[in-house]
C-alpha cells in the first residue's frame, strides 16, 4: 500500500476518518493525500488554511515523519474526487460517513451508491461513532469477511484486506457466510471459502463461520451485534453474486457501526 486519499469537508465524521487513515498510513508507510472538494462559495485560502492546520495536528499526532499532503479539488463531490482518485492511483480511499453539508454528504442516501460504484478504488468506510484507537486495542481484533463465496474474478482483490489486517494487533479473520437455513454449500462453495481461507494463512489465524438467515444484512449484523471483539468489516462489491451483490454492499456501508472495508471484485 503506497497511496491512501483521505477526502475531507472539516466535518467532525470526516475528520474522525482522517484519523483512521493516519493511523492506516502510519503503519504501512504509506504516502496520505487529504483532499477538499471545494464548494460554489468557499473561499479557497480558507479552505487551504484549514488543510494546513489539519496536515499540522497530523502530524503532531502521528509523528512529524508522517508523508502527508493536502489537495483542493473543483467540480461536484463525485467529480471533484474522481478526478483526483485517477490521477493520483490511490491503492486505498478511507471516508468518513455523517457529513454535514448538501453537497458533502458522502456517504448517506443516495451518495452512498455513487461514490461505490463510481471509483472503483477499494474504500474504507468510517463511521462517527468509531475511534482509530480501538487499532490499537487487542479486543478489537477479529476481521471479519461477509461472503456470497462465489468464486472471484480477480485473485487479487483481498490482498488489501490482508496488508491491512496485518496491521492490526494480533489480527484474526473470519469468513462469515449467510445462507436460509436448511441449505448447504455446494461442492463450487465448499471450495471458494476454503481458498479464501488460505488466503490469509499461515500469517493471520483464520476460520469460516456460518450463520443462517433469509436476509443477508440481518445476517451479517445478528453475528456483529454479537461479537463485540470485531474491528473491520469487509465486503466485496460486484454484479454478480447470489446473496451480497452490489445493493447490500451499498446498505451495508449506510447502517454498520463499524470501520467497512469495501472491495472491488474487477478482471484485471
């Protein structure tokens, strides 16, 4: 991981995601890119002002050998970020949800499926309420990977999972499958979870967990609710699929209270 983008509108969910891709950053040695996608009636050199003071409290944060740098964009959110993301090649974007202008919302209602289905760059999804210094904590440990477990298209599209996982304290993931009960998983199924599995193995303790329900966001936040020890969430976004398509990723991201990690599943 090189490049991490950390858009932001100085609203305090943003600025909590800034703080995750600090951190993110920090511990991957990774070049961090904090972009405003400046609005029709802000001032610039207050905009800028504001991004000084922020690459600032960053680094007496994180440490002054922390690579960061500040952007101003133009355009709408979308647009504005879009082309920031393409000329920059980031191999991560961290946003933050509960923005609190209009146009800055980023990821509430319809925002939400734009900016997912428009940048095709894995995003790491913050919510308000999470702290960046639960990183930190070995009870917030397990990473857990929400499945359709039909086979990927791209082989590589987990491996940020597993670049980020590492950076976690003692990291342990588990590959959560939600299916209607009284089914089972054919042979083609069977074999997907064991390959991602083994994706994480031997550097990260790993397990496959099943949990029966009609619906897969029911599902998936029945086993959360329940396990207070999860620190990452992670979902793949794509076409196909026959229980997490693209809808539920979207849902997903507007209703978790933790850090969602959401991937692209793309031919290379």
């Amino acid at each position: 991981m090189k490049t991490i983008i950390a858009p932001i509108d100085f609203s305090k969910a943003s600025t909590n995601a800034l703080s995750f891709a600090g951190e993110i950053s920090k511990r991957a040695s990774a070049h961090l890119i904090i972009v405003n996608v400046l609005e029709e009636g802000e001032e610039e050199e207050k905009v800028k002002s504001k991004l000084i003071d922020l690459e600032s409290n960053l680094k007496n944060t994180f440490g002054a050998d922390l690579s960061c740098e500040w952007q101003v964009a133009q355009g709408s959110l979308i647009n504005g970020l879009k082309e920031v993301v393409d000329a920059r090649q980031p191999n991560l974007v961290v946003m933050g949800t509960n923005g609190t202008s209009n146009l800055k919302q980023v990821l509430l209602g319809s925002n939400t499926v734009n900016v997912i289905a428009k940048i095709k760059v894995p995003m790491l999804v913050i919510p308000e309420v999470a702290k960046f210094e639960n990183f930190l904590r070995k009870g917030k440990n397990k990473v857990v990977l929400a499945t359709d477990l039909d086979a990927l298209e791209n082989d590589s599209s987990l491996d940020l999972l597993k670049e980020i996982a590492l950076l976690i304290i003692e990291p342990k993931v588990k590959v959560l499958n939600v299916r209607p009960k009284n089914t089972h998983l054919d042979f083609n199924a069977s074999m997907e979870r064991n390959a991602l599995l083994s994706v994480f193995q031997p550097e990260i303790e790993s397990e496959r967990i099943t949990v029966f329900s009609s619906n897969v966001l029911s599902g998936i936040n029945f086993y959360l609710n329940e396990h207070d020890d999860t620190g990452l969430v992670a979902m793949i976004s794509r076409d196909s699929g026959q229980l997490i398509q693209k809808h539920y990723t979207r849902e997903m991201a507007t209703h978790t209270e933790f850090p969602l990690l959401v991937l692209h599943d793309t031919k290379i």
